[in-house]
C-alpha cells in the first residue's frame, strides 16, 4: 500500500478523473467545475447586476457540494496520503524555472515564490495571482467550460466547440509561458 | 443519500487531483514546456476511458443510479467564443497554474494565497458577465 503515499502515475490519475466524470454522469450531473464560479457570483447578488447570473442557483447546489469535496479531498490528499509533496519535475524545466527565479522548483509543490504564505504581501506576486484567477474565471465562461467541461466532458462527448476551447487553452499556455514569463519573471 | 454521493465524488476528485499533481504550478508549466509526458498522459488516458464510457452510455440503454435517462448537452456552434474564451483561459490557467477544480483542491492542501486567485476568478467570471452582450460569441 506504499504507492499510495507517493505521487500517483498518470495511467492511474487519467482513468479517475474519467470514472467520476461517469459517476457523476450517473447521478444524474454533468463534470465541469467553473460553472461554480457563476453560481457563486449569483449568491453574491451578481443577478442584480446582470442577466447572465439571473438563475436558480439552488439548481447548482449539488456542484457546490462537489467543490466542498475537492476541498476536503485536498486536505486529505496532502496531509493524509502524502509523505513529501515536493513534485519531482524532469531537470531541465527544474533548471529553467531556476534562471527565472523559481529556487522551489522541485522542491516544492507549488512555488514558494508565489504561493508562499509571505507572498502575501509582495505587490507582484500578488498581481500574478490577481491576473492569473481573473483571466481563468473570465476565459472558462467566456469558452463556455474549463478544463474538465470541455477537456474531460466535451470531448469525451466528442465536441468540436470543446475542441476549439481545448487549442485555445493550450495557444493562451503557450504565449504566456514561452513569451510573457520572461518578460514577466 | 444524493448529497452524500456528490461529497464522495468530489472528495475522490480532490484527492485525484491532488496526487496526480494536475494542481501543481510546476505540473502545468512543465506540461506547456512540453517536457514530460505526465500531463498528456492524464488528459490522453482520462479522455481515452472518457470516450468509451460516453459511448457505452449512448449506445446501451443504461439508466442513472436513480433509474432516470442520461442526457447529454451538446454544446452551441461557434468559433469564436470558445477560441477567444479558451485562449484567455489559457493565459491564466498557466499564469496561477491552476484550473477551476484544482483550485478548491489547493485550498484544503492548506495554500492560503490561493484563496486571491479563486477570489480573482470569480470577479473575472462576474466582469464576463457584464461584459456578455459586448463580446463576438
């Protein structure tokens, strides 16, 4: 049972994450998790605001829970299932993060130097975090789903629209990481 | 009962993402790189067994747990919205290096400052909001 406490390999994690998409489909409920964001602005007033949140957010509930899971999920994948979470990237990316700055690379699970506890009161680090979850939360409605909606539903579904979303995902990826990181970092 | 079985599944879920280190920074980074198979590998493998059991579902009459039909939405036609929406998703996805699942998942991992990000996230889903009727769909 040790593999348990070590990072789990993809042939594992990849089959997971599409057998609760079809457990969640036989429950009655479709994956995809940014749709959570709209609701959560609807339950802020955001339907006073506009149309777009005007809806029944108690329909949505049920995803809701869905996220209290994956929290609760987190904490025991971390502090229960893990014995080091330091994530064992190939060299040369350890290498490359390194020149721009990023000494957690491989040492770590996220990188200390943004998503360390005292980066909380570094302007930068901040305005990345600002920009990154804004961008994400704009561009997952804007496309209609995220990662899981379009990349693990749709086109498990065998969706062009989910298609296009997906190499539009991977055309954002790749400007911000090969030409704004160094202008960036 | 119902409550229950959408706790569980997210609970998996929270777990799946974490140990497959899809809610790592470093994870996404390395994948845009293009310098380990791990990431490709979890997307092509989920998408692989996705593919099957969407298909099994269609094409045996198997009913959900609680005996009701399965319904699949397909998505509306355009180009547009899902090449601009997704290229703007995916400037922050590697920016935070985290999607919308992972995040909640980062929280429980004990990561405070990912609460700004998920905080952020929602106001850019409340600004597209505004925003809908303005922009080419």
């Amino acid at each position: 049972m040790n593999w348990i406490y070590e990072p789990w390999p993809w042939y594992v994690s990849g089959p997971l994450i599409a057998f609760i998409m079809f457990l969640l489909l036989m429950v009655g409920k479709n994956f995809g998790m940014s749709s959570n964001l709209r609701t959560m602005c609807t339950i802020c007033g955001a339907d006073k605001s506009a149309e777009f949140f005007k809806f029944d957010w108690k329909k949505q509930r049920w995803n809701l829970i869905v996220v209290l899971g994956a929290i609760i999920g987190g904490f025991i994948g971390s502090h229960l299932l893990s014995l080091d979470t330091s994530v064992a990237i190939t060299e040369n990316t350890i290498a490359d993060l390194k020149s721009l700055g990023f000494d957690s690379a491989g040492s770590a699970y996220l990188p200390t130097e943004l998503y360390g506890i005292s980066q909380l009161t570094d302007l930068k680090s901040l305005a990345v975090l600002i920009l990154g979850g804004f961008f994400v939360g704009f561009g997952a409605r804007y496309a209609g789903g995220c990662t899981s909606g379009h990349a693990i539903s749709g086109l498990s579904n065998l969706q062009i629209p989910s298609l296009i979303a997906v190499i539009g995902f991977f055309i954002g990826g790749l400007v911000m990481i090969h030409f704004l990181f160094p202008l960036i970092f | 009962m119902r409550t229950l079985s959408y706790l569980l599944i997210g609970i998996i879920f929270g777990i799946t993402m974490f140990k497959s280190e899809a809610a790592s920074w470093f994870r996404i980074y390395e994948m845009f790189r293009f310098e380990s198979f791990h990431m490709y590998g979890i997307i092509g493998s989920a998408l692989l067994v996705g593919i099957v059991l969407v298909q099994l579902i269609k094409r045996v009459p198997i009913k959900s747990f609680y005996g009701e039909p399965i319904e699949f939405t397909p998505k509306d036609k355009s180009f547009s919205r899902y090449m601009y929406g997704g290229i703007v998703f995916g400037l922050g996805w590697a920016l935070a290096g985290a999607c919308p699942g992972p995040m909640f998942t980062l929280v429980g991992a004990g990561y405070i400052p990912i609460l700004i990000v998920i905080f952020s996230a929602i106001l850019g889903t409340f600004v597209y909001g505004l925003l809908k009727d303005k922009l080419p769909h």
